[in-house]
C-alpha cells in the first residue's frame, strides 16, 4: 500500500517537465489543465495517505517508501526515499492543497501572460521540490528539495525579468538562501561525521544508542538554524523577502507566504530530537524568532505598499512559529505554520485580487473604498485579517495563542511580552491595510498629490507588479474573475475553521492536531528550560510542555489580556485612519528620525550594500587586477623576457665560441628563443627541428646514463 | 577486438588526418566530416568500451609490448575506475568539439589536423602506463594546443600561446627529471607505472622532491594557484572548441597525473604533503571565486570560475590522503575529486560552447555590453541557466554531487578548510548569477534586438552534455559504481 508514494512529487514534476519543454504549443487550456490537474493528484494522493495514517495505530503512523539509492559510499547512505508521518501528511496536505488552489487562481491572474506556459512549469517545479522537501527520509533528499524550491523561487521572483529590479531581487533571494545554505551544509555534515547517518529515522536510533555531547548538539542545531534563518527570513538574512514580493501575486502568495519560507519551521520540528539535546540552541531559535517578529511587525507600521506590509507581516508570522519551536513547542509551531498558510495566502491573493482589479496599483495610498466595488475580495481579505489579528474563533487566534502560551509556561517571560506586544503590532498593521485599501473613499486618481511620508528614496523594487500587462491609473476597478475568487472563498472557509482542529484544553478543546503529532515530537516532550538570566526568566523551571493542569486560569487570562490587546490596537487604526485621518501625518511628522527609520527598514540593506557587498568587490579587483596581472603575471613575463634573452646569449655564445659539431644544439636554443619571440605558423619547421633534437637529446641522456 | 580496444582508441583520430590533409584545401566540408566520422566512431567504441567495462580495482583491456626493449620502454595501456571517466569524456568532448569548429573557415585542414593530433594525446595520457609513454602522449598534446591557440586565436594569441607553452614546458622539465630518477633509481629500471609503485620503498629518499617536481608539472595543468594566471588569457584567445577541450579534458590531466603517478609511487610523500594539496585547493576554490567576481569578460570569468572549480579536485585529494587511515571514509572525498573531474569537464564544456554561441553573434563577450537576452533567445537561456546552476551545485545536478562529497570527505579530515572552501558555493552563486543578470535579464538591448536564436547545430553540441549534467545528478550510482573499487585500490596503495 505504500508504493504510491513517489507519486506524489512525480506528478508535478512530469507537469513541469511537460509544461517547460512543450507547454509553448498547447495552449492556454492544456497548459493549466496539465498543471493544476498534477497539483489535484497529488493532494488527492495525499489525502489517501492521510487516512491510511490515521487508520494505524498512533504510534506506528510511519509510512516509508524507498524509491532508489541516491549515493551509497563507505559509511554515506542516501537514498531518494519518502518518508510520511504526522508531521509530514500536514505539511503534504498543506503544501499540495494551497498550491492546488493557488495554481487555479493563477489560470484568471496570469491569463494574458505571454509566458503563460513558462510560469505553470516553474509553479509545478516548485511544487516538486517542495514536496521532497517535506516528505524526504533523510536530509540529503530534504537539502535537494530545498535548495530546489529556492531556485524556483530566483526563477518566479524575476519572472518578469524584463524589469532590472525583479531580476536583481531574484539574485538576492537565491545568494542570501545560499547564505543560509552554508550553514545548513556544514550542519549536515557535523551531523553525519557525528552519528554516521543522514536519514531522519537512521540518526534518532543512532542518538538512542550513543547521546551526542551538548556542545556538538549545540553546534549542528545552530549551523542548521542558519540555513533555517535563510530560506525562513529570518533575522539577519531576512532581507530578501521583502525584495521577493516583485514576483507575481501568486508566487508571493505560495512560495514567499505559504510554503516555501515556512521550510526552515518544518526543519527544525523535523530535527526536534535534535534540538532539544541543545537548550543553548533552542533558545537561539525563540530568540532569533520572537526578536524577528517584533523588528518585522514595526517596519510593517510604515509601509506604504500594499505586499511589502504583508511580506514583513510574512517574516514577523515566520517569527512567531520560530518563537514555538524554539521553546518546545513544535506542534504548536507546525499548527500555526499551518494556518498562516490559509490565511496568508489569502491575504496575498487578495491583495493580488486588488492589484488585478485596480489595473496594477500597488501604492495603498492610492487605493481606498475598494470594497465597494470588489466584495468577495474584501469580505475574504477581511476575514483573513482578523485571522492573523488573532480573534477567536478565527484560525490565528489558536495557533498564535497556543505559541504565546507555550511561550509563557515554559518560563520565558519577556519573551512572551515581546510576542504579545508583536501581536499588537500585527493587529494594528493590518487593521490599518484593510482601512486605507478598503474604506473611505478611492483616491487612485489624486495620483500626484503625495502624503508627507515619501517613498523611500533609492530603490523601490516592487512600485507595479507587472509591466507587461497595461496598468492605466484609470482603469475601472472591478471584481476579479471566478478562478480568482473561488480560491478565495476556499482560503477564507480554512481561515475561519482551521483553527478548529487545535482548540486548546484550556478552552475545553481536544487539541486534535497536538495530539495527532505527538508521536513525532515524542522524545521532546520534556523541555529542560534552564535557568537563562538573560531572558530574564528567573523563576523559570523545568516544566513538561501539555502538562500544566493547575495554570487554565491562567491561560485563559491570558487569552483574554491578548484578545483585548489586539481589539484595541485595532480600534487605534481605525481611529487614526478612519476617524482622524490626521493622525498618522502629525505622528509621522513629530517622530520623524524614527518614522524615517522605519519607512527605511533601519537601512539595513544599505548597510549590508556599502559594509559588505562593497568591500568583497574591493577585494575582488585587487586579487584579480592586483595579485594575478599585477605580480604573478609580472613575473612569468619577466621570466619569458629573460628566457629569450638566455636564449639569444647562448645562441650567440654557440655560433662564435663553439662551433661546428654542437651546432645543432645551439641553434636549437636560437630557433626555441625565437619561436619564444615570434610564435607564427612558418616557423612550424624549426620548432620541429627542436623538438626531434629535444627527443635526441633525452635518449643520449638516457644512453648515457645506462652506460654509466 | 577487446584486445585492442585501447589502441584503437587513441589513435582512431590521428587516422582521420592523412585522410584530411589528401582531401582538397578548399573542401571544408569533406574535411569537418572526416573529422566528425572519425571521433564519432571513437565515441562509439568509448561508450561501448564503458558499457562493457566493470569497476574491479585492477587494471584491464591492457595491451603490453616491448617499445625500445634497451631501456625498457614499453608500450603499456590499460584503465581502471580512475581513468574511465576520462576516456569516455574526452572522445565525447572532442566530438562535440568538430560540431562547435563548424565556423572555422581558416586553415581548415591543418585546425582540425592538430584537434585530432591534440585528442590522441590526450586519450593516450588517460591510457598510459608506462610513465615513458605517458610523457610522449602528454608532449605530443602540447604542441597542437599551442598552435592552436597561436594561429585560430583571438588578438592576443600569441601572447596567449606563449604563456601557456612556458608555463607548461617549465612543467614537463620537472616532470621529465622525475621520470629519468624514477627508471635509474628503480631496480629493475622501468617505466612501468605499476612497477613503480611496487617498488615505491625506492623512491622514499628522494620522494618529497620528485612529489613536488611532479606536482609542479601537474599544477601547472590543472592550474593550481599560482599557475594559474595563464589559463584565462589562453581561454580568453582561444577558439571555442580549443577552450572546451581545454577546460573540458586538458586540465583534468594534471589532476589525473597526481592520482596516476604522485598517490601510488609516492605514498610517503604524498601523506607528508597532502595538507598542502588541501591549502591550494582551498585558495584556488577561494581566490580563484573571487578573481571570477572581478571580471568582465564572459570567457574570462568562465575560465576563472573553472580555477575556482578544479580547487575541489586538489581539495579531495588532499583530505583522502590526509584520511586515509580509514580508507572507507577518505574515498568519499576521492570519489568526489574524480566525480569533479568529470562533472566540471560536462558543465564547463557547456560554459564555455554557449559563450562561443553569443560570440559568434555578437563577436564581443563583454558582459556589461549586452542585456535581456533572455527576451530574444529563450532557448539559449534555458541552456545557460541549466549550465549555470550546475555549475553553482544546484542539487539535483550533477555538480552538486562532486562538491558534496569533496566537502563531505573533507569535513571529518580538515574543519577549518571546509568550512572556508563550502563558502566558495556562496561566491559562485554570486559571480553567476551576477552574469546572468547583466547579460541575460533586464530590458534587451536594442542593439541585439535581431539576434538570432541558438541554431541546431550548437544545440546538438550542448544537449549532450545538459543530459549528462541532469542524469548524474539525479542517479549518480552508476558513475560512482565506476570508479569507487579503484579509488579504495589507490588509498589502499597510498596507506601503505
């Protein structure tokens, strides 16, 4: 029954394979019939193997396929082998569901696109590599999807290529993945060399039979996280995500919200037994995670583009997930991986939706009173927001709660008062997109008249999405097509309900998708919080993460305290950018430094461009223009200049000193000076000469020494 | 016929050139096919001879005959898993090398004369075993190279020429020297290779001087900072098909000697030394990436990035070694070093036949001067891009694999250098990605706005090598079934 499993990524891959090689002659019908038609299949074969999983006993829900040896030398074992159980069955189900409908949206989004066919094979391709990310046995298989979903991601970004800056944030994207990838790289090999195994199953028996010292733990956890902080944006290598929104609104959607970026989530809950061997490490992660979520939710406050709010929202959501598992809370990460996915993608194909209806505006301040005229957009964006503000019963609200409450009860204090002052944040951010895009009234037309906060001055990489397609200001704004709005009405059903399968048992919930994943976190299930100053959680104590009877009080306290939190935070936006429309231009104006540094992302990529980027292409000149022409090449030059000279002497030394029978010889070397001197095709002849004297020479030598 | 597959091999080429130098001047036609119909059948018995061939560790289709019987020279060939790779590559890039000269329209005869002289010696250095023989084959590929480059090349070919003649000859001195110590210090004097390395106890004195003698002469080939600096100006002046046979087969002799002749006669030796292989790997995988990011000029940067590349092969070689005390550890490492030679001879073989297709078009390789190719030649960009990425190991392709295991097999040896060479994957990204940038994306250059788009006959010299890249990365077994057995044999040796 399991030998289906290969199925699954091959039906994308054959989709893309067909679409790329061919898709140019089939036309439109065809292309996005082969291209979501694989995507179908494989969450339809998906869904199967959900169900044959759940049919097994908890604790045996594995299902293994090999498919074929990848690279077997001495000790290195790696096959091309799937690997399902809890965790990757959601992440399957996750990953070919919102690409499935994410694709259907694509045939009404990238209708009049003249590389129609290009775009549903590089879509396809991703979906490929995605799915042996998620469901590879071992972390070879797993880098290969990795690395594979971030080339299509470099592929997608600078999609419309023709626009230096889409192809420029296509080159940033994959060189700071590769950035990460380093890590990652020397992680799998620490972690090889260590315990003599690469596959998931493969290195848990071997640290069942030999426990591996904290400090090498510590190491390979950390080299991981790197890699898990590229592809996940998150700080310091998050700057790419913002820059990636140049794509098109479905890649956004897919890759930059949904799936692709939630991969270094994924990894560390799939290497849990791992990290919790290295407390040092997991705290990296909350920290790194928490610190990400809140810097990321403060540039959100300023943006004026409408994808650049939801890409720092993208990075600050990533944030929270890192928060979970970095504190143990790996199904409570993976859950809220999971209903970010619904809900994000929503919003950016909503946003898209917008962007589609207005004929291609992006800047928000130029929107307004959208909703009028796009209702499904806006009731789904709508729900969507209140989603990912985090209000119950809505899909976000469980996951971040349950994330923040984790957070919490295993002592981490402060840095569950940043998380909560981030959720503040996420709320006020959105209420305030959903206002100046929906409500009021349109201002496309006061095209020219700008707000005093100016586009930051430099780059604006992503002011209009695509400039192949006829973008007129004045184009009547009007509701998106069917294959857009069904995906959404889709999205906007799992953001409302998604949430429903993990109530927590604080709220009377079964927590259904805690305790399906349970028994792949199994051996995490004791956190050892120690007792770490630095966060200020000193009275933090060893707390066994899911028992924590006596504290429902306690949780839901805390429930309420965010809840109320987000409603104002909300009820400020709507104050400021409904009610006193003011407010916003005079705080803008009172804290400008600050205004200006958040409108800037703390010129962190300025900094990056003059520090780094400038100094490596100093470094670069001089090696190459310094060290290569300027010594090495000086040298050979000067020894072939003497060489010819050595040449001419002895040439000369052999016509007037020796004469007659050692000629040959002599003239030879004068023949070789000159062939040296002036290599051309009529000297052919002389350097014949010299050479057949040169095989002379060798074999009286020869001669000369066995005579000897 | 099995008995002489090897010498049919070598000099199925050199058979072709009394044909072309008796067919008429002007006849270029009858000339490249000649030259196609000969290599063709030398890549047929290649890939038979493949197919045929099973990984035992020991040497096989060995033909054995008394050459200058007075100083013991003989006429000695045979491959095993170290060599195999090579003779299937080099009558496969000599191949596609005829197809990508269609354009030469000058001194025809005597171009594809001295390719077919240049494939015979190249394929009977990968044969040889008699270090005497050996040394004819690796001379007689000189000379054709050389003239190669000096008569069909760019503005600066003679400069170009003679770099690359000096810093070889300089080479086969050393490697000449080494050669005559070896016969008079072994006993029986021989230049048999195997023989040698029985006898490796005699070489012990002298051993680490005729190791650096010999890794000179081989440095020079692969190039090896700092021998380097004559590759890219020979890259640079020569015509395509003389700079993919160049990157493609030429400088994996220098790798190729090491393992042939430095690991099994100088094990002693190579041990002592092996930290320093892995230091120049190092910086050439380094220095050489960020020299590539300097660079303007499209041939030049691929020839910079092929220094950068061949550092993993000194790289692997130096931590077997250095590893060998656990033989089933270090052949990783060595399987990657040779997985490397083949796989940078596939990719930059592609590299450098797509720069020749723009030079062709645009007859200038500037990278700043061009611009939104992409939007005129979609399936040469698609060939580039596929190139490209195997070149920056995209897993998945086969320059992934050579890379990975090097790096794999030098991590347990050698900490510090893998961590800074594993870096070069991040510079690669960077230099690449930075061309195809400037070159392929952003708005098309309204000067090229009627480039025409890769014809059929420069696809066929590409599409092969593209299935290799995707095939190897994908399966890479049977390749790795093809040397692993040899690669244990020659650890086994150099443990001794």
């Amino acid at each position: 029954m399991t030998n289906y499993l290969w199925l699954i990524p091959l039906l994308p891959a054959l989709g893309a394979i067909i679409n790329l090689m061919i898709g140019r002659f089939l036309g439109k019908r065809t292309v996005s019939l082969l291209a979501c038609g694989g995507i179908l299949g494989s969450f339809v074969l998906s869904a199967v193997t959900f169900f044959q999983l759940i049919k097994l006993p908890a604790d045996a829900r594995v299902i293994h396929n090999v498919v074929y040896q990848w690279l077997n030398i001495g000790k290195l074992n790696a096959e091309v082998a799937f690997l399902v159980d809890p965790l990757s069955i959601i992440m399957l189900l996750v990953v070919t569901g919102v690409s499935f409908l994410i694709h259907v949206y694509s045939v009404g989004y990238m209708a009049d696109d003249k590389r129609y066919a290009r775009y549903f094979g590089f879509l396809n391709l991703f979906v490929f590599a995605m799915i042996l990310l998620v469901a590879a046995d071992n972390l070879l298989l797993m880098f290969i999807g990795w690395e594979g979903v971030g080339l299509c991601s470099y592929l997608l970004i600078g999609f419309w290529f023709e626009k230096k800056a889409n192809a420029t944030a296509g080159k940033k994207a994959f060189i700071v993945n590769r950035i990460g990838d380093f890590g990652f790289m020397l992680g799998i090999f620490l972690l090889f060399w260590s315990l003599d195994s690469v596959s998931f199953q493969g290195l848990q028996a071997a640290l069942a039979a030999h426990p591996l010292s904290t400090g090498l733990a510590t190491a390979i956890c950390l080299l991981l996280f790197v890699g898990a902080a590229g592809k996940s944006a998150q700080i310091p290598l998050y700057v790419w995500l913002p820059d990636a929104m140049a794509g098109p609104t479905p890649v956004s959607a897919l890759i930059h919200a949904a799936t692709m970026v939630t991969a270094g989530v994924y990894m560390i809950a799939r290497m849990n037994f791992l990290y919790v061997l290295s407390p040092t490490a997991m705290l990296v992660v909350a920290i790194v995670g928490v610190a990400t979520a809140f810097y990321a939710g403060t540039i959100a406050l300023v943006q004026n583009d409408i994808k650049k709010v939801l890409a720092y929202s993208t990075i600050s959501q990533l944030g929270y997930m890192f928060l979970g598992v970095g504190v143990g809370a790996f199904a409570a990460g993976i859950f809220h991986l999971m209903t970010h996915a619904f809900f994000k993608a929503l919003l950016f194909l909503g946003s898209g939706s917008v962007i589609h209806g207005t004929g291609g505006e992006q800047d928000m301040r130029k929107m307004g009173g959208v909703r009028k005229f796009m209702p499904i957009t806006f009731w789904t964006f709508l729900i969507a927001t209140v989603a990912i503000a985090g209000i119950p019963p809505f899909a976000g609200f469980f996951s971040k709660d349950e994330i923040l409450w984790k957070t919490f009860s295993s002592g981490h204090r402060v840095l569950w008062a940043v998380g909560l002052a981030g959720a503040v944040l996420t709320a006020f951010y959105m209420s305030r997109l959903v206002f100046m895009t929906f409500f009021g009234e349109n201002r496309a037309h006061h095209v020219d008249h700008h707000p005093p906060d100016q586009e930051p001055s430099g780059h604006d990489v992503c002011c209009d999405d695509d400039s192949t397609r006829d973008k007129s200001h004045h184009a009547h704004i009007h509701e998106s097509p069917k294959t857009m709005t069904i995906p959404l009405m889709v999205l906007a059903v799992l953001s409302i309900v998604g949430g429903l399968v993990g109530i927590p048992h604080a709220l009377k919930g079964a927590n259904h998708i805690e305790e399906f994943m349970a028994p792949v976190f199994a051996n995490s299930g004791i956190i050892h919080v120690e007792k770490h100053v630095s966060t200020g959680g000193h009275d933090a104590a060893v707390l066994p993460v899911g028992e924590h009877h006596g504290d429902t009080t306690l949780e839901l306290l805390l429930m309420v305290l965010s809840v109320g939190l987000v409603l104002i935070s909300i009820y400020g936006a709507y104050y400021c950018y409904i009610k006193k429309k003011d407010i916003p231009g005079r705080i803008a104006q009172k804290f400008s430094g600050l205004h200006k540094l958040l409108l800037n992302k703390y010129y962190i990529d300025e900094i990056y461009q003059q520090v780094l980027i400038k100094s490596l292409l100093a470094l670069n000149n001089i090696l190459a223009y310094k060290i290569d022409l300027g010594v090495i090449d000086k040298i050979v030059n000067g020894l072939g200049t003497s060489t010819i000279k050595v040449a001419k002497a002895s040439g000369w030394m052999d016509k007037n000193v020796v004469d007659g029978a050692v000629n040959g010889t002599g003239q030879t070397v004068l023949a070789f000076g000159q062939v040296v001197r002036q290599p051309q095709s009529g000297r052919l002849k002389d350097y014949l000469t010299w050479v057949v004297a040169g095989i002379i020479m060798l074999v009286g030598l020869i001669w000369f020494f066995v005579l000897k | 016929m099995h008995s002489h597959l090897l010498t049919l091999l070598i000099f199925m080429p050199i058979l072709a050139v009394p044909l072309i130098l008796l067919l008429p001047r002007k006849s270029h036609g009858a000339i490249r096919i000649t030259a196609a119909v000969f290599t063709g059948i030398q890549l047929a018995l290649a890939i038979y001879l493949c197919a045929i061939f099973t990984d035992t560790g020991d040497f096989q289709f060995k033909e054995k005959y008394n050459w200058i019987e007075t100083f013991n020279i003989q006429y000695y060939l045979g491959i095993d898993g170290i060599s195999i790779l090579m003779v299937l590559l080099t009558p496969l890039i000599c191949f596609l090398a005829v197809f990508a000269s269609w354009g030469i329209n000058k001194g025809v005869k005597g171009y594809f004369s001295l390719m077919l002289l240049l494939n015979t010696g190249m394929m009977g250095v990968f044969c040889a075993l008699d270090f005497f023989l050996f040394y004819v084959f690796w001379e007689i590929t000189l000379l054709p190279m050389y003239f190669l480059i000096g008569i069909w090349g760019g503005p600066r070919k003679e400069y170009a020429a003679i770099k690359f003649f000096l810093y070889t000859l300089v080479g086969s001195v050393l490697m000449l020297l080494v050669m005559l110590a070896f016969y008079f210090k072994s006993d029986p004097h021989t230049f048999d290779l195997t023989e040698l390395a029985n006898q490796y106890k005699n070489f012990t004195s002298f051993g680490i001087i005729a190791f650096i003698g010999l890794y000179i002469a081989f440095a020079v080939k692969v190039p090896a900072f700092p021998f380097h600096t004559w590759l890219p100006d020979a890259h640079t002046e020569a015509p395509t098909a003389i700079s993919v046979i160049l990157a493609g087969i030429l400088l994996k002799m220098g790798v190729y000697g090491i393992l042939r002749i430095c690991l099994p006669i100088l094990p002693e030796a190579t041990r002592s030394l092996a930290i320093y292989l892995v230091i120049i790997g190092v910086i050439n995988i380094i220095y050489g990436a960020l020299c590539t990011m300097a660079q303007k000029d499209m041939k030049r940067l691929i020839a910079y990035s092929s220094i950068s590349h061949m550092g993993f092969c000194l790289l692997g070689i130096g931590v077997a070694v250095s590893g060998v005390a656990v033989v089933k550890d270090a052949v990783i490492g060595l399987n990657g070093a040779v997985l490397q030679m083949f796989n940078h001879g596939c990719i930059s073989g592609m590299l450098f036949l797509l720069a020749g297709v723009i030079y062709d078009r645009a007859h200038h390789r500037d990278i700043d001067g061009f611009g939104g190719l992409a939007n005129r030649m979609p399936l040469y960009t698609a060939m580039m891009t596929l190139a490209i990425f195997a070149s920056m190991g995209l897993p998945g392709l086969s320059g992934f694999v050579g890379e990975f295991l090097v790096f794999l097999g030098a991590f347990k040896v050698n900490m510090p250098a893998t961590v800074i060479a594993v870096f070069g994957v991040v510079l690669t990204a960077g230099y690449f990605l930075w061309m195809f940038r400037r070159m392929f994306l952003g708005p098309l250059n309204p000067k090229y706005a009627n480039l025409t788009e890769i014809n059929g006959r420069e696809m066929f010299t590409l599409v092969p090598l593209g299935l290799i890249v995707i095939f190897v990365g994908i399966y890479p077994m049977p390749v790795i079934n093809m040397v692993n057995n040899s690669l244990v044999r020659l650890l086994e040796l150099v443990a001794r």
